[in-house]
C-alpha cells in the first residue's frame, strides 16, 4: 500500500528549555514546586496551563498534551491529586508531577485539562480540591478540558457540562448523555469548553486548545512541523518495498533506546501503543544514567541501562526522534554497532523523525534501503525517492517522519507483527480510526 504524502514543512526550533518532570518507571522525588498565584497574567507572559495527573492516568492523552503546549510557550504545571508526586499511570509509565494539586490551589490558570484513563479519571472526580479549581476556572470564564474517560466521569459529574455539546470515549457516552448534550465529534468546542474522545483523539485536542490559548497563527506555527494528518480518522496506510514476514517468539521483544533529547512525544506513543499490543518493550538508557531529559525538558527515566541488554536479543529495536536524542544516538559506539549486528543478521530495526537521517544514514544503516524522516532532514538521505510517504516499510526497516506519524508509525509495527486485523482493532479502540 502506498502511504498518503504530505507537504514538506518548514520546522520551528526543536528544543525549548521548558519546565517538566515527567518519568517513565522512575522511583525518584525531587522538591515540589511551590505555584505562587498572580493578580493577573500580563498579555506578554506565558499562558498558564494545569494538567492533574493521578495513578491510571493515560499517559499519552497527558503527554502530547504537555508537550504541543510547552511547544506553544505554556508554562504547563502538571500536579498529582495523589498523596505524592508520583503516579502510577497506565501501561506501567510513571510521572512525577511538578507539584501536588493542593499547591495550585490559589493560582489562576489561563487553561485546565484533564487527562483520560481509569481510573484516573474517577480519582480527578473525587478530588475536591481540584473540584473546587475547575469550578472556580468555569465560574470566571476560562477555559477548561477533558478528554477520553474524563468528559463524563470529572466534568460531568461536577455539572460543568450542562447545556454543552461534548464527547468523551465512546463506552462513557452513555453517562455523558445525562450531563450534557452528547455528540461523537473526534474533537468538540462549545464555548471555552473542549473535550475529545480517546488517545488517538490527542494530538487534534491539544491542537485546538492551543488554538484557544494564542489563536490561528500560532497554532499553525506549532501544528506544521508535526506533519499531522489531513485524514483524521482513516486506516492507516504505508509504503511497503520488499515485503517480507515479521517473525518472532510468543510475544516480540522490543528495544526502544532512548536518550537526552529524545523526543518525549514519539518515544511515550510508541511505548504506549505496542504495550497495548502486549509487545515486551524495553526502554534503555543510553548515557549513564537511567534519567533522560527528553526535547521538551520531560524527564523520562528508563527500564534499564543499554550496556545491560547490550548482548540480549530483540525482534526489532526501534528510534524515537529529537535532534538531541539522535546525535546521542549517533554517538553511542554501542548502540550503533548493536544496530548494525541487527541488520547484518536480517533483523528487524526501524526509526521516526531525526533518527533516519542522522543515525542510520551516517552509519551505512540505510544502504541499499528505501526510508523517511522528518522533512526539512530529507536532503541527507541519500536515497529520498520514497520520503514523502508518512511510514515506509523496506524489508526489515521501518522508518517515519515526525511527531504527528508516530502513531501511524506504531500501527505499522504492530501490523507487522499481529496483522492488519489487530492493527485495526487497536487503532479504533484508542479512537485513532473510525
């Protein structure tokens, strides 16, 4: 099949030194930040946004939203309604929230959103102090969102949905229904209330709330490099040359490297979705440390060092973007010698956005090879006949362009791996396909 194209895109910087701690499988605390409210937000200031987060939160419907706003200038406080700052959230990835939700207590904020998941969402409803903060946000005005479970099971239940149009996930719509007027929109604004559907609703929420917060311009500023779909809602597609059968054991063992300047977003969807797969996916380090501070400074912290599964063996291993990330990548002896041991024995690897360009090109990874990467990094591929494609599939690569393909990226693997029927399946349970 081949891919739909998509425009080359003139890119916005990659990195913005922002504020986060945002961990997968870390232990680790750190001082919670006191929030300090203000009289007012001058007009020259960044826009103010809170994204609670609790144990069972989805931990993709939090982190693109984190990230497309930090990429718009918000200053993003994510708070725990826990009793700690970390929380448990789904499919075992771990955040440490910037503080817990009692310090925001009497800070405005320009914009509230609430992540999806359960139970999560139920345990967002049953804080009062973040109760009393999303009602005080709707009382003077201001926006506030929600997605996935969250519309129905947090909104809803305050009331803070009556005489709106909204949409949530569609096994909660039932619920919904009996506090606002239900719609099956993917993404859904009445007034300054947004709510959407589902993890693979994500990245078109957090597009429209930061059209909310800074207008049309900016939107399109932060939205072009992400080189989102024209398409929301349809199958996937990709471009396929040499096809072969993707073998491995009972469950495909998956590595996926990651490193100072990975890109968060690309890294967390491909996590998330090929463990909802049931895929075994282990995250390394490839510095020193466990703790990476990933493009958007979110800090993820990984399931183990890359020297300690250096002489282990994967199905497939596969790269996250981020030009930090891959010039770590790039200039990691193990990691590419591991790469090209994965090649040389006809295994399977693959890499999205700056990985293509910048680690498997230089290193003759793409030899012989049709691939894709990110747009404005096309011209150092040295074969680009097939980089318009979002996904392209060459034998035993996998390759992709950016942020707004990873999640088509994702699909493509599991396809390969379980086939189009559960590729499908999982793509309409997370509400990415109709």
């Amino acid at each position: 099949m081949v891919a739909l194209s998509s425009r080359h895109l003139t890119p916005l910087a990659l990195h913005l030194s922002l504020p986060s701690r945002l961990f997968l499988g870390s232990s680790h605390s750190l001082p919670r930040r006191k929030i300090r409210s203000s009289p007012s937000i001058m007009a020259s200031a960044a826009k103010k946004v809170l994204v609670p987060v609790a144990n069972g939160t989805e931990p993709l419907e939090a982190t693109v939203t984190i990230d497309l706003l930090r990429r718009a200038g918000a200053d993003v406080t994510v708070a725990s309604v826990e009793k700690q700052l970390r929380v448990d959230a789904a499919h075992g990835i771990k955040i440490l929230a910037d503080s817990l939700i009692s310090d925001c207590e009497r800070s405005d904020f320009d914009l509230i959103s609430l992540p999806g998941g359960m139970p999560g969402s139920t345990t967002l409803r049953d804080c009062k102090t973040l109760e009393s903060i999303v009602r005080k946000q709707a009382a003077e005005g201001r926006p506030y969102a929600a997605i996935c479970a969250a519309p129905a099971v947090a909104l809803g239940s305050w009331g803070l949905l009556k005489g709106l149009k909204a949409t949530c996930y569609p096994s909660f719509m039932e619920q919904l229904s009996s506090t606002a007027s239900a719609v099956e929109s993917r993404v859904q604004k009445d007034g300054k209330v947004v709510t959407s559907r589902g993890p693979g609703t994500t990245m078109e929420y957090a597009v429209s709330l930061i059209e909310i917060l800074y207008g049309k311009e900016r939107t399109d500023e932060v939205s072009g490099p992400l080189v989102l779909r024209s398409n929301y809602g349809d199958v996937h597609t990709f471009a396929e040359l040499n096809p072969i059968q993707w073998t491995c054991g009972d469950i495909p063992k998956i590595l996926v490297p990651i490193a100072n300047g990975s890109e968060e977003m690309e890294a967390v969807i491909i996590i998330d979705v090929l463990r909802r797969a049931k895929a075994e996916v282990v995250v390394a380090s490839v510095g020193e440390k466990l703790e990476i501070e990933a493009s958007r400074n979110v800090k993820l912290v990984a399931d183990v060092l890359l020297d300690d599964v250096i002489n282990n063996s994967f199905d497939l291993i596969v790269l996250p973007g981020g030009l930090g990330g891959a010039q770590a990548f790039t200039e990691s002896e193990k990691l590419v010698n591991l790469l090209k041991k994965q090649r040389e024995s006809n295994k399977l690897y693959g890499a999205i956005c700056a990985s293509p360009a910048l680690v498997l090109e230089p290193h003759g990874l793409l030899k012989g090879k049709k691939a894709t990467a990110f747009p404005a990094l096309c011209n150092k591929l040295s074969d680009p006949s097939e980089v318009e494609n979002r996904v392209v599939v060459d034998g035993n690569l996998v390759t992709s362009r950016g942020p707004g393909t990873t999640m088509e990226f994702a699909l493509v693997i599991v396809e390969k791996f379980f086939g189009r029927e559960k590729a499908l399946e999982l793509g309409k349970g997370m509400i990415f396909v109709h």
